[in-house]
C-alpha cells in the first residue's frame, strides 16, 4: 500500500466525527490550493500504515488525539503536477480539543455545511462517499 513514485503521494485523511458532524479544514492560504477545504491529514510515511500516520498528523496539525473508527475506500486524484491517493479514515477525538495549528480554520459541520463549502476535488469525493455510506 506504501508504493509510491515520484508524482505519487500517498495520504492519510480523517474524518472526525463529534455530536453529527464532521471537522472540515481550510487550507493555509501559504499552501497550494490554499483557501480550499480537506479533510485534515498528511503523507504516510514508508514505514506506517494508515493509521499510524493519521494518528501522528492530526496531533501535529490539531493537537489533539483520535481513534480509527472504520475506513472508506481510497480516492485517487490527478493533479497536473502529482497523483494522489487519500485514505479516508473515519476517527474521533480520544484526547484534547482540535486546534487549527496549521490550517487556516477548522470547523465542525453538518451535510448542508459541507456542500456549501469550496473543498478540494478529492476531499469532495470522500465527502460524497462519507455520506452515501448511510444509504
């Protein structure tokens, strides 16, 4: 699962979930596709699996701990520059508070929320997939 070239990267996202809604994170305006909205998460390194990475990125990004819950089938995008792979992971907060410690702003939402916001094309795929998986 950890192959990756050198336009391939492989990330771990969470979805948080709290009181029936889910955290959304804007990008920091310094980043590329700054102002756009994701799923907080990162790279996984050559020597984690999914769940360790997104443990290890959101007590980096939101300084809190969470839990893997469950997991959602990977979405793979092309970028003109790089192909991606996110590995939504399902999780809850086990510790703290989150904080936007190096996102722009984060927020809790609801389904109507989530459509209103300008989310990055993979993320919005998750989004749909998050949701449809209560059908």
């Amino acid at each position: 699962m950890n192959e990756k070239t050198s336009n391939h990267i492989l990330v771990a996202c969470a979805i948080i979930e709290h009181n029936g809604k889910i955290l959304a994170a804007m990008r920091s305006l310094k980043q590329s596709h700054g102002g756009k909205w994701e799923f907080p998460g990162g790279k996984i390194g050559t020597d984690e699996d999914p769940d360790t990475a997104i443990v290890r990125e959101i007590r980096e990004e939101l300084g809190c701990g969470i839990e893997v819950k469950s997991e959602l089938p990977d979405v793979s995008f092309r970028y003109p520059d790089k192909n991606v792979t996110l590995v939504p992971l399902i999780c809850q907060i086990t510790e703290g508070a989150a904080s936007a410690l190096e996102h722009e702003e984060i927020k809790w939402i609801n389904k109507t929320e989530a459509e209103g916001l300008d989310w990055l094309p993979p993320d919005r795929e998750i989004l749909i997939d998050y949701y449809n998986s209560f059908l």
